[in-house]
C-alpha cells in the first residue's frame, strides 16, 4: 500500500511532521530524542478485512540510538503491522500510533545527521565522528 510505504520512507529519514501528518491519524507525539536505528526493511502484502487494510513492515533493527551519543545494539528484525483506513481524505494510517514505542530511524540518516554539524564545538564533532563510524560499521555487518 502506497501510504504505507510514503510514510515509512518518510519517516526513516527524519523528515518533519508536517511531511507525513497527512498520512496518519494521530493528531500529535512527542518530540523524540531516541529512536530505533534500522538499515533496511521490507513491505509486505497487504491484508484486507471489512474496511481497514493490515500492511506489515518489517524492520532489520540494529539497536536504540539517544542523542547523547548512546547505542544500545539490539539486532533484530521487527515486524510492526500499519492498519490503514480509508477516510473521505483518502488512506490515513490508524496505528501503530506513537504510544506503541520509539520511533524508528535509518542509520544512513543519523549517520549524515552526526556528520553534518559543522558549526558545533570540537569536542562535540569528534564524539559525533566517533559514533558515526561506530554506526557505519555495523550498518555494513550482515546478519
């Protein structure tokens, strides 16, 4: 389903709320500071019953990344099941909403994200630099 892969896509690259808010239910979730880290996934087949469409996607997790550069490595895959509803506005997605955990991340975009601050102190950058490898290593390890 076509919502589905929008809005995972989206959200997999950080993109700001207002990019995927039409795409879900929720009116609203916290500001995060900790995500699922993941390096690929797949969409599978959708499932139909009455008038709500199951999508699962499943997420090849390498672990939980905080802000201050913590990594919890946790490699798994994950399968989160979007239910889809379609409404006068089209398909939005009715769930997982944000109470069922961290939102998920790809690793590519924190790895950039950790690259890209150019303006931030020294110390900050080589801690950034640090991670960034330690992230780029294991997004390269196959399980």
């Amino acid at each position: 389903m076509e919502t589905v892969k929008r809005y995972v896509a989206l959200r997999l690259q950080g993109s700001p709320w207002a990019d995927f808010a039409s795409l879900i239910a929720w009116e609203d979730e916290p500001g995060w500071d900790t995500y699922w880290l993941v390096n690929r996934y797949t969409v599978g087949t959708a499932e139909k019953k009455g008038s709500t469409v199951t999508v699962p996607v499943t997420y090849h997790r390498l672990g939980l990344y905080s802000h201050d550069f913590i990594f919890k490595p946790q490699i798994q895959d994950v399968t989160l099941r979007y239910e889809v509803l379609l409404t006068s506005s089209g398909w939005v997605i009715e769930g997982p909403g944000p109470q069922s955990g961290w939102p998920y991340l790809s690793v590519e975009y924190q790895i950039d994200a950790l690259r890209d601050n150019q303006y931030a102190p020294a110390e900050w950058r080589k801690e950034a630099e640090t991670m960034a490898q330690k992230l780029s290593e294991l997004s390269r390890t196959k399980r």
